[in-house]
C-alpha cells in the first residue's frame, strides 16, 4: 500500500472539493467550445451524418451579406447602448458616493433593480413603449415634433436601434453604476482632503485623482460590455418577435439572432459554428482594441 504523505494528502482533499467546478467545466464548458470548433469544419443538420465542408462554411459566412448586415446593428447598438451608458454610471457613481446626498441606500437600490428583472419582462415592456401608441412615440411626435408616419420602431433603420439600445442602456446602468461605485469607495479620502488643501477644485480632482484610480474599473466595464454587446440576442429577438414577424428583419438582426436563424430555422449548423468561431475571434479582437485604447487614454505607453 502506498503511504502518502500528509503534504499530498492535503492537495488531494482539496482538489477533491474543488473537482466538481472542473468537471462540470469540462462537460458544459470546455466540451461545446471544442465541439463548435470541429463542428465549423463539417455539413451537418443535426440529423444526418457529417459531412467534411473545410473551409467552405466560414467562406458562406464571410460573403453573406445578412451577416455584415447583423455585424453592423450590432455595432451600432453596441455604441449606441454603451458608450453613453458607461458615462451616466460613472456620473451617477459620483453623485451616489457624495457625501451630501441623502438616502443613498434607496437610490442604489432602485438603479441595480433592473439588472435582476427578466430580460423578456424587460423587453416586453419596452414593447409597448416603443409601440405606435406608446411613450417614445408620443415624445417622437409631440416634443421632437417628428412626423408620425416616418416614425418605425420595428421596419425603419434607426428606430430598431434606438429601441434596442435604449433597452440595453436601461438595464446595465445600475450593474455598472455598482462597479463604478465600489470603485470610488475604494480611493482614500485623504488623496482629497489633500486636494482640497492645494486648492484643487471639484473638476481638478475629479480628473487628476478619480479617474486615474478608477482606471482598472473603468476597463473591466468597457471589456465586460463589449462582450456583452457583441452577444446581444434576447432583446431584439423578443422585441421582434411581439410584431408578429415569424423572423428578425434585417434592420434588428444582431451577430447571434444569424447564428441562431442558420442553426434553428435552416438547420445548417456548420455555418452556425463557423458563425459562432467568427465571433469568437471577433470578440477577442474588440477586447484587445478596447483595452489598448483605454491603457493610451489613461496615459499608459
């Protein structure tokens, strides 16, 4: 019998509590990556048997031109949804960490609420909103005064956009808002005490010394809703979806609703994982961009 020692032991007993994530990793995870990556390379309805395709179906994906049409809704909708998301939860950040606000517990409360409410609630009710009776169109109409018949929500080629966007700005405020928070909870008072005694104003300081130490949080949120973004699907599916359309128009369809629509309405889930491989890499090359940008703005060389 083989004596173990007590050293070796101990690694054991903890690999052992911690082997379930590995394993259920490995089966959930790890398996469906690799999978789609084989599977990009193959014919396959999900019924027959495979048929070895190369390269052809990544060709069929890169010359499609509904998939250069998914690609850009879904990086305009990234911008649209983001990027003036990410400012507002930074401003709202520093208001809700000010010391002369009152009731900040509540207000915290209120903003995170709708990153835990059911995406499909969500979309529902900005169905509504977005409808031809509903709230956007009454400002559309009666404070922009835009004419009601050039008004589309769901056929035009910005009003799907906007709704869309307005969706996802709506329930990723409040999650970055936290982050962004938890992050100016984390500067030492004293670094402004000491700016105050120099004679450096609310801007001075809010330039110099937050936003240099927010940095890190700062890019954790600009990588997290990239990804995010680029993996849009439940919105404008369900939004679509209540118009009665049996299928995404091209004005709304993002970079997963292709992927889907050629697994699960056309059956062809080569093209479907070497949509899913494209996108992978694509992800991957918006997040190192998005990184090296914010590193050049926040003064690193």
């Amino acid at each position: 019998m083989v004596r173990l020692s007590e050293r070796t032991r101990e690694s054991l007993t903890a690999y052992t509590f911690i082997s379930p994530f590995f394993i259920l990793f490995a089966i959930f995870g790890l398996y469906p990556i690799l999978f789609t990556f084989y599977l990009s390379f193959f014919k396959w309805n999900a019924l027959g048997p495979m048929t070895y395709n190369g390269f052809n179906n990544f060709k069929f994906v890169l010359t499609d031109s509904t998939f250069w049409t998914s690609f850009t809704n879904t990086l305009l909708i990234n911008v649209m949804g983001t990027i003036p998301q990410l400012i507002c939860a930074l401003l709202l950040a520093v208001v809700l960490n000010s010391a002369l606000l009152k009731g900040k517990q509540i207000f915290r409360v209120i903003y995170f609420l709708p990153n835990i409410t059911s995406i499909v609630a969500v979309t529902l009710i900005f169905s509504v909103l977005f409808s031809s009776e509903g709230v956007a169109t009454w400002i559309a109409t009666s404070i922009f005064g835009m004419d009601m018949e050039s008004i589309s929500w769901r056929a035009g080629f910005w009003g799907p956009k906007i709704a869309i966007a307005t969706m996802v700005f709506w329930r990723w405020l409040g999650y970055n808002m936290i982050i962004y928070l938890a992050g100016l909870q984390s500067i030492p008072g004293d670094l402004y005490e000491a700016a105050k005694i120099d004679g450096a104003n609310a801007m001075v300081r809010l330039t110099q010394i937050t936003l240099p130490l927010m940095k890190p949080f700062i890019i954790f949120t600009v990588l997290m809703s990239t990804i995010g973004g680029l993996q849009l699907f439940t919105e404008p599916y369900v939004y679509f979806s209540q118009s009665g359309s049996a299928t995404t128009p091209k004005t709304g369809i993002t970079m997963v609703i292709y992927l889907y629509s050629e697994a699960f309405r056309t059956n062809f889930f080569g093209t479907a994982a070497a949509t899913a491989v494209v996108l992978f890499f694509l992800t991957i090359v918006f997040s190192l961009v998005n990184t090296f940008i914010t590193n050049r703005l926040g003064g690193d060389q």
